[in-house]
C-alpha cells in the first residue's frame, strides 16, 4: 500500500507519521506542499503541526497551498485522506469536512492520552477494530469542534462521527470533554467517508515504550482494510 | 550624537570602563561603536564578574567533545552519536513580559543547539516564582508556562522534565532557565570559528527589527520601580520562523558549504560577528546597508544592538551562496550576502558607504573587564534542638498531606500538561517522574535529563548547597538508570557587586566544582545570571544543574510507580534524621534556620554506582531519590503514580519518627525489589558497602505506618495533585 505524507511549512508531525505508517507496511512518500502532483497513494495523510504557525486561522493558509488543489481532488474521487491535528484543521478549512475547530475551552494547550469511543465501523478507517474504545494521546490548543445545529443534524443523520471522547468504558459525557467539542466530537468523516479529520494522534501511540498501542491497532486495521 | 562620559554611564558602562575603551581606541568612540562596546562588555556577555572562578569549573571528561565556550556543550554517547546541549537563563524579561520573555528563552536556547548541527530532541526548564500569595505570581506563572509552551509546541520539541518552585525571594524577580538537549553525529559538528580569508559573511533567518535592543545589558542591571518601561527592551519570538531556520539550517548543513555559523542571540549581530572573528583571529567586515530590515529607517547602531529573534549569521565556502540561497529561498527565509571575513582583526562596519565603526576585535573580547569581585564567606550555621513538645501534637498522616500538598512538592500537571511531551514519537519518560527519557531515535540508547535546583539548601550554606545540586541531578538520572555524563549549569545569583550575593556565587561555584569533580560529571556549558534582585532585594541563590545521562538499553529504563503487590521496598543510604532546612523544619515546624544535610561524596557515588549495578542485573523493579519532605514523601509519590500501597516497618532508629520520615539526609533512594531476589540485591550491596534498610512491603491501595495509622492512596493523591489546578483556577 502507498501513502503520501505531506510537509506543509510548521508541520512537524510528518517525521512521526512517517515512521508509523512505515513500521505497519506502508510505503510512503513526503510530499512538499509547494508540489503540484500527489505521487500515486492509497491513502494520503495531512500530519500535526502548526502549519504556517497557526497564523490567521489554523489550517487555512496551508489548506490553499499547491498541493491542496490535488489532495482535494484526490478526495473528490474517493481517495482516502486522513488529516490528524492541524491535518484535520486544515481539511475544516478546504471544507471536505464540514465545521470548524476552536480553541480549548480553558484555552490550554493540553497534552494528555485520553479514550475514544468509535461511533462508526463502516468505513475503512475502523472496519474490523474489535475494541469499541481506543485510547488514544492528544496535543493541541484548537480541538474544540463546533458546527450549527444544521450542520450537526446533517452530520448526525450521515452517521459521519467518527470518534468521541469518553472514559476507559465507553461513557460519553462532558467530565471525559477535554476541549468543549459539540457532542465530544474528536474526529469527524465527510459524507462518503473517505476523508477523516481527527485531533488525536494515533502516530504516538505504536509501542508499549509510549504511551500505549493502541495507535497499533488502528494502524494496522486500516492497511488491512486496504489491501 | 555626541558620545562623553555621561553617555557611556547611561548605556550601562562605569566610568573607569569608558576611559578604558577611549585608551584602547586611542580616540573617543562614536556613538555605533560606543554601542557595541556596551553590548560586549556588560555583565551577561562578557562574564567580567564570574569568569575568574567559573575557571575552577572541571569541564574535561572521556565523554566530552565540546565543554564552555561554544554555543553549547557536546558530550559522545557511542555509536557516532553526540549530544548537544545547554541551559540558558532568561530572568528579567520573563519577568517584565512573561509569555514572549519566556518564549524567546525557549527559541533562544533551541538555536544554540541546532546551531551546533544537532535537531533538538528535548527541552526541560527550570522556572521559579514568588510567593503565591504575592499579587503578581498567578499571572507570571501562567503567561511563563504559556510562553514555553507556545514556541516549543509550535517547533515541534517535547518538552520532557522541569521544576517549579515558589519563594518570595523571587516576588520581583522570576528565574526562567531554558534547557535544550540536541542529537548530531560525532562527524557533523559545526562550530563559531570562522577561517579563512574573504570568506562570504551570511545573514539568514527574519529580519531585524527595533525589539530587544539593549536586551544584553537590561539582564545585567538591577531591577526598579522604573521596569515597566523597559518592556521594549523584549524580544518577541516567532516560532514558525526558528521551525523554518531549524529545517533551512540543518538543510544546508547536510552538504559541506559552511565554515563557520554562529546564531545571533543576546547583542545580536555584535556578539555574532565578534565571537566568528575572536575565535578565527581575523577580521570581519559587514555593509550594513545589506542587513534586511523590518523597519525603514534603522541606523547602524540600532541593527548592530537589535535583538530580533531567528537569526543566524554564517561564513560560507566561496562559491557556496547560490546553492545556500536555494535552500532558504525553499523555506521562504532571508538570504544575504552582508560581509567577508579580513585579515584585519577588526570589526568593520559599513552603512551608506561610509564606515561607521573601526574596532579591534581583541578590545572586545581578550580586553574586555575582569573583575575579583570582593566576597564573604558564609559561616555553617548551627544545628536547631528540635523540642519534643514541638513535634508532640503533630500527626504524621497530616502532616505528609500538607507536604505533599506544599506549592514546591504537589504536582505539577497543570504545568506540563500544556507542554508537548509527545511529539517525536520518542518520549519513554514523561514529566513528573525523576527525570525525563527520549529514545535516540531509532536506537536501543535513550538519553535522560534532569534539571535540578535547591536554592533553601544554598542560601543556608552555600559550599554545601552547591555540592547537593549535583547529587541530586546525579541521583535523578541514576533513579531512572541513565548512567551520568555531564552537566550544564544555570547560575542564577543577585548582585555580584553585593559581597554577601558575590559570596553566595563564588561558595557555589565552589560546591559545584568539588562535586562534578568527584563524581566525574564535568560541566560543559552553562550561563550566569546576576542582578537577579529588585532594588536591595537579591534572590536566594539559585544555581540549576542540567544533568544528562545514558541508557544504553532503554528497556532497562526505571520508573517511580510501585509495580507489584508482595515486593519490598528498601532505603538505600544511611537515614540520620536531618531535619534543619528540610520542607518539615521550614513549613511545619517554621524553622528556618540551621544547616543544611550533608553531602557525602563518597557514599554519593558509591550509592548510585551501586544501583546502577542493580539496574543492569535488572533487579530494580522502581526507583526514587530521596529529597524533599524525606523518605515518607518519597514513597507516597511512588504509591500515587503506582497506584498501590505500602506497609511501613517500624524505624529501627533512635530517632524521633519524624525525623526518620521527612529527615532529608543526602544519598539515598528508595527501590522496589522482588522478595525472590532479596539475597541477589543484598549480597551486591553489601559486596559494596552501601548502607540500607528494608523500608516495607508493597500492598493495595493504603499507606500503613503502624498498625493504627493508615491512609489511603487516593486521599493521598488528592492532597498531592489538587493544590496547583485549584490555585490557578481561583
């Protein structure tokens, strides 16, 4: 299987997202953001970072850099395209996914592992996940996910949550919110859901030396589901 | 403007060090030149009061490349492989603005590494406030911690261990030290020194501004009520830019183009541009009218002093430009040509055309003031009797919850929760453990740091104080089972112009010495910070020691947290019961006199020597050293992260209880062990000669002290964590 990494100026999760999708079977390329073509990928991956520094709006400049225009067209065909942290700011502002990411509630930065509660299996990404909650790390200082109360109907109605902050059993309530997102939304697809957007960062997560595997488990499902 | 003695004393210069630069020169400076004199030669750049005795400093070692006076140190780590790194102060503008203050200290210390050729792998700090009654502490404290975290996030660095302590000693004048660890290849080291003739001269990074200028000799004056308007004397710091530099820089330092690099940080382009010169020998001449600015209309003196932030300057191979230039053009950085290297020895400076300064580099630097400062020596004090009738109605579990609750013991979560300790995929020991751990990457080898002060322990003698800060840095990298390499040292003192404050500093520097001496620990770089005071108020000394270490197998690295119900815990070193200075005698008892524990070097290197030999026949199942709040302290922590508990034996001492649980005697750790190897670890210790006792056995969930006083895990952890989430909060 084939990915393709993109380096956006001020990203600087790209070199951990390399050596994740690489250590699960992965064979992937960096790709510059000034390029204008995607090498030929089964999957491409908008990495963590401060993009452009966060300045004007998180993720908006880098979401119209050059290679944008192919990673949007890529998606557009059914490619599939994964925006972890900034990533997934930066696929808010492109728009492949709907709604906007503000800053934390308590406006901290905060770096803390925390659970996740899979809402949906039919897609590629958690197809065949066993577990129902994952355990996954977070770093960020703009994860508060909010949309209007239409676009969350839409977004309810499409089944496109991904993922949902909860405690180690599943319980979905606002103590397990780290940041004040809508329905403790941590990840979201777009309609077709082939794209994800998610805050937490599953490349952290690989080996027992970190602070868990259950990045593994993600990451090793998702080549499956692939082949 | 004309340039007299008035106006050499208002840029920070005394009177006798004016008449030596006209001397020198042989005429009166103008007024650019008189600048770049004042930048040189006051206290931060020049160490004119500390440099006689930071001499004593061993900075020699088997294992170091590089020790003081490049941008950092660089100690071997096998393999290749080299660390880079460096503590660095950033005191008086953290206080006066706190978040870029403390962001530009982070960004400042980041590029002394990467400046070697090493990608930074770690950042660790060391911060110090008020009293948190004081009405400044709160906002201080946030807007530090806001401002680390804001520039090493955004560069993408973990940010791995720390300290924080509170004194009212720091209520008008916070200390920020700001730690970097880098990784490079033995091979690809740069350095400061330039060589060779009409070599091209090179600014890259951002622009220079108008901020930060006098930055240098601001942090060497003393504070008063006139602070406020010091505030543009501040740097602002911009992380996207030193991410962009970091990547542009390590770039072009794949290839073999550069001679010489150098990053601009404190006075700017006049320390960059002298060091390159000073330690090549040679000249350096720059068109100022090259320099891009941020502002129209900057003067020579103004581009020579600013302190704009995400500077670097470098002296290229002929021939080299373009292909350096496509590089930084990539990372949409500055690129200019602004100079060559002469075999003048000086310093000239060009702007319109017109030379605007014309001095020898030797002036600068060899020539640059050397003082021996007067100094006191401070006498040991006496030992305090404690009274039995003082300690009657204390009751030990409420008393450990106070300590553990105690603004310089709880826990720091709120803190390093918005530090980014994750990133790089590398982090294999968080913050709140001993010290933190990052993998090499891609290695079986994990580096440890630490970043350790005891500035109690310093101000009641500071011989003693000075010796014990190296320990405990030692001891935290041996509880984690790095084995030590070297130091670097933060040098944190009031006026040395004050002799009781110049005391402090040269009996420190002295203890510092004796220990890194002992334990063969060099320090190979560091920084001193004096006029840590407000008017006549100095802080307590406070010298930080950055301890770095190897793990050469990282998955024989040790945590704290108690591991399994049934093991046993032993204190390994002798437990006397020292109570004076200790957090029992200063905040229960309100006992602040007496001396401080201590320090035995030889059971100090034997203890920890001994453990290592623990470590390796993987015997250790936990580890702690034994500091603040004593033995009981220590093992509640590691009941807390362990989530488990402990059944205390009853003291086979003399002493009073008390004193055996919060003594802070010097040397000693707590270890958890498994019971079927109780003979394996008690035939090497006592092979070795280290002293021990069997402290208890591991259980669930309580903390039994005898048979009718116990407490549980969570109530233990509740007084330990929620001090400083409610003080912020409130």
């Amino acid at each position: 299987m084939k990915s393709s990494v993109i380096t956006f100026p001020g990203s600087n999760c790209d070199r951990d997202m390399d050596v994740a999708l690489k250590k699960f079977g992965f064979k992937n390329k960096m790709v510059w953001h000034a390029d204008a073509e995607l090498p030929k990928s089964d999957l491409v991956v908008l990495p963590g970072g401060f993009s452009y520094g966060d300045y004007l709006r998180c993720g908006s400049m880098a979401s119209k850099s050059k290679i944008m225009q192919s990673v949007i067209n890529f998606a557009n065909s059914g490619g599939l395209v994964m925006g972890i942290c900034n990533g997934f700011q930066i696929l808010v502002e492109t728009g492949l996914v709907p709604g906007v990411l503000l800053r934390n509630k308590y406006l901290e930065f905060i770096c803390k592992n925390v659970f996740v509660k899979i809402n949906d299996k039919q897609n590629k990404y958690f197809k065949n996940v066993n577990n129902d909650v994952l355990e996954f790390h977070i770093a960020h200082n703009e994860g508060n996910y909010f949309c209007t109360n239409d676009q969350l109907k839409k977004i309810e109605d499409n089944n496109q949550i991904a993922i949902n902050y909860c405690d180690e059993n599943g319980n979905i309530e606002d103590q397990f919110n780290p940041n004040g997102s809508i329905k403790n939304i941590a990840g979201i697809f777009n309609k077709e859901k082939n794209v994800l957007g998610m805050m937490p960062h599953p490349e952290r997560m690989i080996d027992t030396s970190l602070s868990g595997e259950d990045g593994s488990i993600f990451f090793k499902n998702l080549i499956k589901n692939l082949k | 403007m004309i340039v007299n003695e008035q106006v050499a004393v208002d840029h920070g210069l005394k009177k006798d060090e004016y008449a030596k630069i006209c001397e020198l020169l042989k005429r009166t400076p103008n007024i650019t030149e008189l600048g770049i004199f004042s930048a040189m030669w006051n206290e931060h750049c020049s160490y004119k009061s500390s440099r006689l005795h930071l001499k004593k400093l061993p900075t020699k070692g088997k294992k170091v490349i590089q020790g003081p006076g490049e941008n950092a140190g660089v100690i071997d780590i096998e393999d290749n492989d080299a660390i880079v790194f460096k503590i660095e102060s950033h005191n008086h503008p953290s206080f006066i603005e706190p978040y870029q203050g403390a962001a530009t200290g982070v960004g400042g210390i980041m590029r002394d590494v990467f400046t070697m050729g090493a990608r930074p792998i770690a950042n660790l700090n060391s911060i110090h406030f008020g009293s948190p009654q004081h009405k400044k502490t709160k906002n201080l404290l946030r807007g530090v911690v806001h401002g680390i975290g804001g520039y090493g996030n955004c560069m993408g660095v973990p940010t791995i261990a720390g300290q924080t302590s509170f004194d009212s000693s720091y209520n008008g004048n916070i200390l920020v030290n700001a730690m970097t660890l880098g990784l490079v290849k033995k091979d690809k080291i740069f350095y400061s020194k330039a060589a060779g003739l009409n070599k091209p001269v090179i600014y890259v990074g951002s622009k220079t501004g108008r901020d930060g200028i006098h930055g240098a000799s601001m942090a060497s004056a003393n504070f008063d009520e006139k602070i406020e308007e010091k505030k543009p004397t501040v740097q602002v710091g911009d992380p996207f830019t030193e991410k962009l530099l970091l990547e542009a820089c390590l770039e072009l330092m794949a290839g073999d183009s550069i001679i010489a690099i150098q990053d601009m940080g404190a006075a700017g382009l006049t320390s960059s541009s002298v060091e390159m010169a000073s330690k090549g020998n040679l000249g350096i001449e720059i068109n100022l009218s090259k320099v891009p600015c941020r502002e129209a209309k900057m003067t020579p003196y103004e581009i020579m002093l600013s302190e704009s932030q995400e500077r670097m300057l470098i002296v290229l191979e002929n021939g080299k430009e373009e292909q350096a230039k496509k590089i930084f053009d990539k990372w949409n950085l500055d690129f200019a040509v602004i100079g060559k290297t002469t075999k003048s020895k000086k310093i000239e400076l060009y702007f319109n055309e017109k030379k605007v300064a014309d001095i020898p580099v030797n002036t600068l630097v060899e020539n640059s003031p050397m003082y021996d400062r007067k100094w006191k020596k401070s006498k040991l004090p006496k030992k305090n009797k404690i009274k039995k009738e003082d300690i009657k109605h204390l009751k030990i579990i409420d008393t450990l919850k106070k300590i553990l609750a105690n603004p310089n013991i709880c826990s720091k979560e709120w803190i390093w929760q918005q530090y980014d300790h994750t990133v790089m995929g590398d982090t294999i020991q968080k913050p709140g453990g001993d010290a933190g751990v990052v993998r090499v990457h891609g290695t079986n080898k994990a580096v440890a740091a630490s970043v350790d002060s005891s500035a109690v322990y310093c101000w009641a003698h500071p011989l003693t104080g000075g010796k014990q800060v190296v320990c405990e840095s030692f001891r935290n990298l041996i509880s984690v089972g790095a084995k030590p390499i070297a130091i670097t040292n933060c040098l944190n003192f009031g006026s040395p112009e004050n002799e009781e404050n110049m005391g402090e500093f040269v009996e420190c520097v002295q203890g510092i010495s004796e220990a890194s001496e002992y334990l063969k620990f060099p320090v190979v770089s560091g920084n001193v910070s004096f006029y840590n005071q407000t008017k006549d108020e100095g802080i307590k000394p406070t010298p930080a020691i950055g301890g770095i270490g190897l793990i050469k197998n990282y998955n024989k690295m040790i945590t704290m947290d108690f591991k399994e119900i049934g093991n046993i815990a032993l204190v390994i070193g002798k437990t006397e019961g020292h109570i004076d200075q200790s957090m029992f005698a200063r905040n229960i008892l309100n006992e602040k006199n007496g001396p401080p524990p201590e320090i035995n070097l030889f059971n100090e290197k034997n203890n920890g020597e001994t453990l290592l030999k623990l470590v390796e026949n993987n015997l250790i199942k936990s580890a702690h050293d034994v500091s603040l709040g004593g033995i009981i302290t220590a093992v509640a922590k590691m009941c807390i992260k362990g989530k488990k508990g402990i059944n205390l034996n009853k003291p086979k001492y003399l002493i009073n209880e008390m004193e055996y649980f919060f003594g802070e005697d010097q040397g000693r750790y707590i270890i958890e062990i498994n019971k079927k190897d109780s003979k394996k670890v008690t035939d090497i210790l006592n092979k070795n000669a280290v002293h021990f006792d069997e402290l208890g056995t591991i259980i669930e969930n309580e903390v039994y002290i005898n048979d009718k006083t116990k407490v549980t895990i969570d109530e233990l952890s509740t007084s330990n964590k929620s001090w400083l989430s409610n003080y912020m909060s409130k």
